[in-house]
C-alpha cells in the first residue's frame, strides 16, 4: 500500500516539474517575442488571387501552423513577426507573383522583409504567457 502511494506521489511530482518546465519555456519565447500556438495574428495581404483574399485573423494551431484557405498552411510557431512576414511572402511567391506581392519595385526587386504589401501583427495572445510586445521591437510588420 505504501509503495502504491510512494509511487503516485512520485508520478505527481514529475507530472508537476515537466509542466511547470515546459511553461517556462514557453514564457521564456514569449520574451524573445515569439509566435506561439494559441496567438491569434491579423494578416492582411493587399492583393491576391481574384475572390480569395488573405484578410483576418489566424489562430496558431497546435501543431504551429496558421491556415491560408487555398494557400495552404504556413508554420510560424518560434518566428518573430518579421521571421512571419518573411516566410508568409516566400509562401505566398508560389501562387502570386512577384508584381502582385510588390517584390519589383522600378524594375529592381526587394527582399520579401520589404514588401508593403503584407501586413502582420498580434491580434490577441494568450495572457498567462505574458504580452509579446514588452521585450522585442515593437510595430507590426
């Protein structure tokens, strides 16, 4: 019997320890600025293909990624907001072209980081793990 006790109180302890160790790093990526799953973000491209605009917000799933309707999925766990606006312009570079995301600008082409097409931000965000916005650069991208 008390080996049976001895052995759920052990249970329970490390139940605890990984818990509070997994929450700890994810607050520590909230620090950095990082998107995590259950953020909710606003994406709005200004242009795309015809009765399929990319406008809204976007939860982060569990497994990382947002959905972009018939663009796809895009894995943004772990990105700062320019990491996700950078790698939201390569995905989108597959379907729309270069001119309609504004990557040519006078003939010379931009780096995705640039466009001004595409805008990204926090909508809302988990508060128990602190507001992304207190240790990074702040602004939408």
């Amino acid at each position: 019997m008390r080996l049976k006790i001895g052995l759920k109180l052990w249970l329970i302890l490390v139940a605890i320890i990984t818990c509070s160790t997994y929450l700890g790093v994810l607050r520590h990526k909230r620090k950095l600025g990082l998107i995590l799953p259950g953020d909710t973000m606003q994406v709005e491209v200004l242009e795309a293909l015809p009765n399929h605009p990319i406008s809204g917000t976007r939860v982060v799933r569990g497994d990382g990624t947002i959905d972009l309707g018939i663009y796809g999925s895009l894995p943004v766990s772990s990105c700062t907001l320019s990491e996700f606006k950078t790698r939201l312009v390569v995905h989108l570079r597959q379907t729309l072209s270069d001119e309609i995301l504004g990557l040519v600008i006078d003939g010379h082409a931009i780096e995705p980081s640039q466009c001004d097409r595409i805008y990204v931000d926090w909508e809302s965000y988990p508060r128990w793990l602190g507001d992304p916005c207190l240790n990074h650069e702040l602004g939408h991208y």
